[in-house]
C-alpha cells in the first residue's frame, strides 16, 4: 500500500472521532478566519476551494460569501461528516495533487487549506 492510500485508510477510519472531537472545540479560529478574509477583500468571491477540507470545518463561515464552494477532500468518510446542505456546496473525493492537476488554477477566486501537512512550498 502506498503512502497517500495509507492516509486516506487512516482518515477514513478517524473521521468520526475527528469530528467529535472537533466538535468539542471552543476556539473562534473559524470565525477569525473567515472575518480575515472579509477584511482582505478575498471574501467575497466567486469560487472558493477548501482543499483538504475534511468535514467542511470553515464552510458555515464562508459558505455565505461565495457563489460556490468546492470542499475538496481525499477522505470519504470525512466528506460524509459534512453537514452544510447550501446549494452552493459541492464535495470531491479526490487527492489535492490529482485535483490540482486537473485544474486550471486561474478558474478558482481563492484556492484555501488549513492545517495541511502536505504542502511544504508555496508552489
């Protein structure tokens, strides 16, 4: 098994207790963030994309200021922990590196990851 396939198993099988525990959170980090974005005029936009997004942890705050949101995850499980119904959310189970290559990058207002351990350069 190969190392992308070894995390994708791993988050798969920790997506419910990753929410819960993240439920469990009382930090405003969602709201601060979405709050910066608004003041740096990135919000609001046309097309943002969440990448690695997980269970759409930002989207209630920012969900409301695009036309469409991509929550971009290569988890199904965690995908499945998204609860944001809007009709301007769509869920793709898909790596970011297959993602990103099948994208045109000048499509997307704003490209957004939080926490992500894959990115290592800016590029």
């Amino acid at each position: 098994m190969d190392y992308l396939e070894e995390q994708r198993q791993f988050w798969d099988e920790f997506a419910d207790e990753y929410y819960e525990i993240q439920q469990e959170s009382f930090t405003t980090i969602v709201e601060d963030v979405a709050q910066y974005l608004l003041e740096t005029n990135c919000l609001p936009c046309q097309l943002f994309v969440d990448i690695a997004g997980g269970y759409g942890k930002y989207l209630p705050a920012i969900a409301p200021y695009v036309n469409q949101y991509l929550l971009v995850d290569f988890s199904a499980n965690m995908l499945k922990q998204a609860t944001h119904t809007n009709d301007n959310v769509q869920y793709i189970q898909c790596d970011q590196q297959t993602f990103c290559a099948n994208s045109n990058p000048d499509q997307y207002d704003l490209v957004f990851s939080a926490m992500n351990p894959a990115l290592n350069t800016l590029q």
